[in-house]
C-alpha cells in the first residue's frame, strides 16, 4: 500500500511539473544555502588552522618584554634573551623536542642587478625542524658552519624567485647587507601564513654570523620551542615561564618581563570563532530552510482545494480518510525530500566552485549533507501534515458536488 | 438471524438538516426493501429528497433516525471507517459528472478502487481490462478521460464501479450530462449489466425516459415515497 502510494504521489508531482518544481525551490535554496555556507565555512576554519600548523606544529615562542595593550610596544626595559636561556630549556624544560634560538634582523639582500629588503635571521638547523621547513634544494648548514658562523644562507623561495627568477641559486654567491654569502639551501614555499605574512621571504643564516656582522651583539630575539608530540603546550609553557622567571630574576609579585606565545592556543581561538560563525550562517540558511516548508504548505492546501473532487472520488470508491491523508502527507514528504536533494547537489557543486573561488580547501560536510536530507523530509511531514488533514477529514459527499 | 434480510433495507429513516424553525426534513419516514438482482429507478423533482436517499444507500451518509440495513449488516451502527468498508466491498458508484481523475488513464481510473484494496499490480490490471471490456472499451485503455466522449467517459465510470464485482451499482443521474443517442448507450449498458451479471441497481434520475429501462420506478416527493410500482422492461 505504502509504495501504491508513493507511486501514486510521484505520478502526482509529475503531472505537474512546473507547480512542483517551484514547490521544491524554497526547499533546493535553503538546503542549498546550508550546504554551501557550512562546506565554505569549515573550509575557511580547515584553511586557517592549517595555516597556523605551516608556522610550525606545536610551536612556543618566547621574546623578550612584554606586549601592552595601551600600545607601547615592547617592554624597553626587559633584558633581552641569551644563548645560555636557549640552552637552559633544552636542558632542563621537560617536554621540549627542539629548541631553536633566533637573532633576527632584516636586511637588503643583493645578487647581480637584483635586490630586495627581507628578514635575515641567524639561528641553526633546529630553527627548520622547529618552523617546519623542509629543504627543496641543496643542504642545511653544516656543523662547521654553525660553529664557525661561516658567511652561508639557505633562503625561502620568495627571496629565490625575486632574486634569482628561475634560475638555479646553490652555490652562487648573495650580498646580505654589507657581506658577502653563499647560498647553499633553498627551502620548500609555505605559502602565506595565517596572518597573512609571507612565510617565504627570509634568509637563514648560522646565528654566529648574523650577531657578529649584521646586529653586531649576541642578544637573540627569539626563542623557538617545540613542544613533545602529545605534550600539552599549556603545560610546557607553564614550565617555560617558570624556567625563564628564575632566570631573569622574577622575584613573586612581579609580572613577566617576557612573552610566550602558544601557537596551539590561538590555533584553537581562531578555529573556535570560524566555527562559531559557520554555525551561525548555517542557523540563517537553516531559516530559509523553514520558509521553504511553509512555501510547501501553502502549495498543498491550494492542492487540497483544486482536487476536493479527487478526494471526494477516492473517499467516495472506498479510500479510508487516513489513506487520503498518507497520500497528501506522502505528496508533500516527496516533493520535500526531492527538493532537498537537489538542494545538496546545488548545495555541493556550489561550495565546490566557492572554495575554488576563494582558494579554500573544498570541505565535504557528510554530516550537514545528512542533517539536511533527514531535516528536508521532515520539512514535508511538518508541513504537509495540515492540508494532508484537510484532505482527509472532506466530506465526500460535499467533496463531489465541488466545482 | 431471525429472519432473512433482503440486500437493502430502510425502514422508518428520516434525514434533517438545520434545527427548530429552518429544519429541512430531507427524508420523512421512508421504508423501502430492494432485493438482489433489481433494476431500481429512483425519481423525483429536485428537493424530493431522492439524492438524500442516494447517499444514505450508498454509505456515503448517515440517516437522523430510523435504521439501515445492507447485507444483513446494520448500517446506522457501523462507525465511519465501517461506511468506507462497505463502500469498498459491496457498491460501486456511478456519477453524473462522470468524476474520472483527469490526466490519468482510462486503465488507471478503472484500477483505483482495486488499489484500495489492495490488490496486487498485476491481478489489478487484469480486472480493470476485464471491466473495460465489459463496457465495450477494451481498445481505448491507454486514453485520458479528455481524449474521451461523454458516453465513452461514464463507460470508463461504470467499469471503474465495476471492478470491485460489488453488490450493487449506486447511479447518481448516470446520463444527466449526455446527448440522447449517449444516453441510449449507457442505459442499455446498465440494463445488459442487470440482466446478464444479475447485479442490484440504484439509480437516481428526473427523466421519465431514463426510469424506464428499470424493472422498478420509486418517485419521491417532499421526502416521502408516493409510488412505488413494477414496470415493463424498455426494450
């Protein structure tokens, strides 16, 4: 009987098609509109925390002073960071993969007729595995170099592109500042980073090197901290921040006069507000989803009205008023139903060419696509459910005498 | 039981509508007894209260008063899903607007009722081809009630009343909207069907015409039965 009927209401939408493709329009725009805006909306959070992971997984950074919110900048009065500090957590912070310290500086970097200004930063090798940078071409600094702080660089790709265009830059020969440097890496791009900085336009040099002829002092501005896969970050910056407190003489009562910067944590504050915002422009599209039902509604009971004669036959050859009502209620769930799959194909072709659009990673909500398809036959029994009623409870006498 | 029941029995139904001063005595007091096999034309100008009677033979509708008796089964106690299943099992209606489901075709129109009782695809089929070539319109199955001729239409109505091989055949006005020749066609349709298949008849019609292919003429007036008398067959 249920699939007579489900025939029968098939038979029903397809004997008038363009009244039951408008029908379903509320219905395709609004699980449409739900598709789309919650599969762009993850693919904007999917974007930003892969972004924030490019700056390194797990990352800590510590600097010295401390950031006001009044605007002053900097602490001017913080002692900066030493070496001796870099070895310290390494040696006694539990928790610590890598530890990279960092003297940054920027400088005009120069080779043949071409020249840029970019971030010269000295450090050594953890610097890589701590900032997730992979080797493209060429070799990382030797032990020797490191030790020595020789005049060699491994630079990012924007710098290579600018510099050198296409053309092959290990072992040629860069001017940084006022010295002269072999580049003998070149790293893999990483594309923008979350904030938008280029995570590409950088020199690396031994730390040796940049103190001794660039900044001119063994100050380090940064201190690069790995924390252990499965560590929490919290928790080794809590050790940090005790570690560098003794260190720098940060009798009880007085505030830091450093930064730690957790990675992890803004990681999750950003997802956490793109979530939040997905949500919500799902929540707006989820209303229209709502008018759509009444759109359905209203089509039903006009339905209900134009065939009174149908139903007066049906009820009058034998049909149950709750036969009637089923075959209403199912016209109404089908037509529903239909409407929010193909609301999921718009839905999904559309994001799809949206996040190309955008440059967003394509994100495929099954869950969405499944909350909306249970959500859009629901859409039909809801609404349907009242002029499928009407139907049923008609008169078959009075029915028949319709015009 | 008692005694045996003829197929239709009325006895003292009364049908009113409205209350105190506007009430309408539709029905006043009608007993009638139709047995099995009859030809039974039931007249009256408009307002005699025949179309009332009408709907309460064929379940559609339930008397104020008295009782009904169909099949041995008492109507007036039946609750209203009780109606719809006497409707699907023993009678089989006929319309004078011929009420086809338009867009749909003859062969689908015929299959309806079986539908509701659920009968298998197949088996329904085969019924409805038999109906419709009880009524001479095996060749026009696959034809839409508006690719139809008035005549050809309620050929479609009375094989779809057909189909279920009720009891009997409730017509309300089967040839109201249909030339004379049309009329001609249908009614020695009916008569063949009374004859041949030995099914019960009901119909209500205003023309004298149309009564007189009946075995038996009942005409109203003002609610109440004024004759009741035997009639030759029309030739």
């Amino acid at each position: 009987m249920i699939w007579a009927t489900i025939f029968m209401a098939l038979r029903e939408i397809r004997r008038n098609t363009l009244r039951s493709v408008l029908t379903m329009l509320g219905v395709v725009i609004g699980v449409g509109a739900v598709i789309a805006l919650v599969s762009v909306g993850r693919g904007a959070t999917a974007k930003v925390t892969e972004d924030i992971g490019k700056l390194g997984k797990n990352l800590l950074t510590v600097s010295a002073g401390t950031f006001s919110r009044g605007g002053g900048g900097m602490g001017i009065s913080a002692p900066p960071l030493r070496i001796d500090d870099a070895n310290a957590i390494r040696r006694d912070v539990l928790g610590v993969d890598a530890v990279a310290a960092a003297a940054a500086s920027s400088a005009q970097v120069i080779y043949g007729n071409s020249n840029q200004r970019t971030s010269v930063t000295g450090s050594d090798n953890s610097f890589f595995q701590v900032r997730a940078y992979v080797v493209e071409k060429g070799r990382l600094f030797s032990r020797a170099e490191t030790q020595s702080g020789a005049a060699s660089c491994v630079i990012g790709s924007t710098v290579r592109a600018n510099l050198f265009q296409a053309r092959d830059p290990i072992g040629e020969t860069i001017r940084v500042g006022t010295i002269a440097c072999q580049v003998v890496g070149l790293l893999v791009s990483k594309g923008q980073a979350g904030m938008g900085q280029d995570q590409d336009d950088l020199v690396v040099m031994p730390m040796r090197a940049v103190q001794r002829r660039i900044t001119g002092n063994d100050n380090i501005q940064s201190i690069f901290v790995a924390a252990r896969e499965g560590e929490g970050t919290g928790v080794v910056a809590d050790r940090l921040r005790a570690l560098l407190r003794q260190r720098r003489h940060r009798s009880e009562g007085l505030d830091d006069d450093f930064t730690i910067r957790d990675m992890a944590e803004i990681a999750e504050t950003v997802t956490g507000a793109s979530t939040a915002l997905t949500a919500l422009l799902g929540a707006i599209a989820a209303v229209s989803l709502v008018v759509g039902g009444i759109g359905i509604m209203n089509i039903m009971l006009v339905s209900v009205t134009e065939r009174t004669r149908e139903i007066g036959i049906r009820l009058a050859i034998g049909a149950f008023g709750s036969e009637v009502m089923l075959q209403f209620l199912l016209e109404a769930t089908v037509l529903s139903t239909l409407g929010g799959v193909i609301g999921i194909c718009f839905g999904l072709v559309g994001s799809y060419f949206a996040a190309n659009a955008m440059s967003l990673p394509f994100v495929l909500a099954p869950d969405i696509v499944a909350l909306s398809f249970v959500f859009s036959a629901l859409v039909g029994v809801v609404f349907g459910y009242l002029p499928a009623r009407k139907a049923a409870n008609l008169d078959p006498i009075e029915a028949l005498r319709h015009e | 039981m008692a005694q045996s029941r003829s197929l239709i029995e009325l006895s003292g139904v009364h049908k009113h509508y409205g209350e105190g001063e506007s009430e309408v005595r539709a029905l006043d007091g009608i007993d009638l007894r139709i047995e099995r096999g009859e030809f039974v034309a039931i007249m009256g100008a408009s307002g005699s209260g025949k179309s009332t009677c009408m709907n309460i033979l064929g379940c559609l509708d339930r008397p104020t008063a008295g009782e009904y008796h169909l099949a041995d089964v008492k109507v007036t106690d039946l609750p209203g899903d009780g109606l719809t299943m006497l409707r699907r099992h023993y009678i089989g209606f006929v319309f004078q607007g011929f009420n086809l489901l338009a867009r749909t075709s003859a062969l689908e129109n015929v299959e309806l009722p079986l539908v509701y009782r659920r009968v298998p695809r197949a088996k329904r089929e085969e019924r409805a081809l038999r109906a419709l070539a009880l009524v001479g319109l095996e060749d026009r199955i696959d034809h839409a009630p508006s690719q139809l001729s008035g005549g050809q239409q309620q050929r479609v109505a009375i094989a779809r009343a057909l189909v279920t091989e009720p009891e009997i055949l409730m017509a309300d006005e089967p040839t109201g909207n249909l030339d004379s020749a049309r009329t001609q066609e249908v009614m020695e349709l009916l008569q063949q069907l009374n004859r041949d298949s030995g099914i019960t008849i009901v119909m209500v019609t205003h023309e004298p015409d149309v009564a007189s292919f009946a075995k038996r003429s009942i005409v109203f007036r003002d609610g109440q039965i004024l004759s009741d008398t035997p009639q030759e067959e029309h030739a």
